[in-house]
C-alpha cells in the first residue's frame, strides 16, 4: 500500500498566466540575466535604462509531491523585448535526470521554444495560442518571446526531474540565437560565443 495518495486538484488556467492552485511561484528580473543574452553591452544598457528590478518572467506551479511518476504543472509567462537584436528568453535548462519530457502549450502571445542536445541538433519551435511542442528528454530548452505581449504557457513535466541551469552557461549560451529580422519578424542565427555542451552520458 502506498504510504499516501495525493488528491486531484481542479485547475483554472487564464490565458495571462494564472494557474489557482498554484503552490509555487519564481521571478526573474533583468538583474538576474547577466552573461545570459549575447550582447554584452545591449544589456548593460538595459539595465541602466529599465533597472535590475525589471521582471523578464514568471512562472506559476502546482506541484503535490516530487516522486518519479508525478507530474509538475504550471504556466510561465515571459515579457516581451528586446537586448540588441536578441528576443527575450528565459535562461532555459536540461532537466537534471535528463531523459524527462517536457509538453509546452502556448496559452497566448508569440513565441518560439529553442531546442538543443549535446550532440549538436537545433530546433526552433514557433508557438502561437492553441500549438504545442512535445519536447522528448534530453533536450535543452528554452522559450523565446518574438512577440510585443507576454507569451504564456501551460508546460507539464515529471516531478522528479530538475533542472540543469548550468549547462548553457558552460556552453557560453545556446548554439543559435533568435534575433529580429525585418522580413519574417524573427530568426535564428548561429551564436559566436557557444564553444559546445558537455553532456554527461545518462
Ligand atoms: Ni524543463
């Protein structure tokens, strides 16, 4: 017998990114994203201009327990802008038992959800209200606002999985950027400073 079986819980998910039931909440602001975005001097200018205060993003989650085989749901919501020719983007992650999935469905906004593995494959997933991206482990993710208002997700993963933070900082960012491009809105271009992941084997 198991020691305790969580109850289900009734979740109202809005299109702005509130989640009730929500147990757990983070920010980010500007001054956490120092070394994040490519362009050095762009975001110190930023940080001059709308101060380390200013919220990048926000993530709402509802999580029971942390066992293997329970899920984590949440929303996040990322502001639009801007640092030089670079789109906003949360710092993105492998998740720590890297073989985990990961389901993002865009509630609103435009966005894009930028995809590596170590071994050198790129994927970047444009993500408008009522698209999804179904993300396999192993995958390095990252969501990308290349739109003028907030793009919400809903996302869902295991509990147990983590998050590696580390592994693009190491790599001195992901191997392309998504940058401004008058024609398409927005594309991706290859990122000069990413010197490779170093991925443990599983
Ligand atoms: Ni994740």
């Amino acid at each position: 017998m198991s020691a305790s079986i969580a109850t289900p819980t009734l979740m109202e998910i809005g299109s702005d990114g509130t989640l009730s039931g929500s147990n757990r909440t983070y920010v980010k602001v500007l001054g956490d994203m120092a070394s994040v975005y490519h362009d050095d001097a762009a975001f110190a200018a930023a940080l001059e201009a709308a101060g380390a205060d200013t919220l990048v993003y926000q993530v709402e989650e509802q999580r029971y327990d942390s066992e293997e085989g329970s899920l984590i749901v949440g929303t996040s919501t990322l502001l639009p802008g801007r640092i030089g020719d670079e789109y906003a983007v949360t710092r993105g992650h492998l998740h720590a038992k890297s073989d985990r999935a990961e389901l993002y469905y865009c509630l609103s906004g435009h966005g894009v959800m930028l995809l590596e593995t170590g071994d050198g494959r790129s994927e970047a997933v444009e993500l408008t209200p009522g698209k999804a991206v179904n993300v396999p482990g192993h995958w390095i993710h990252r969501s990308v606002n290349v739109g003028d208002v907030p793009f919400v997700t809903l996302f869902t993963y295991s509990a147990d999985a983590g998050q590696n933070y580390g592994i693009i900082g190491d790599a001195s960012g992901m191997s392309v950027l998504v940058v401004a491009d008058e024609d398409s809105g927005w594309t991706t271009v290859p990122n000069p400073q990413h010197s490779g992941y170093t991925v443990a084997s599983a």
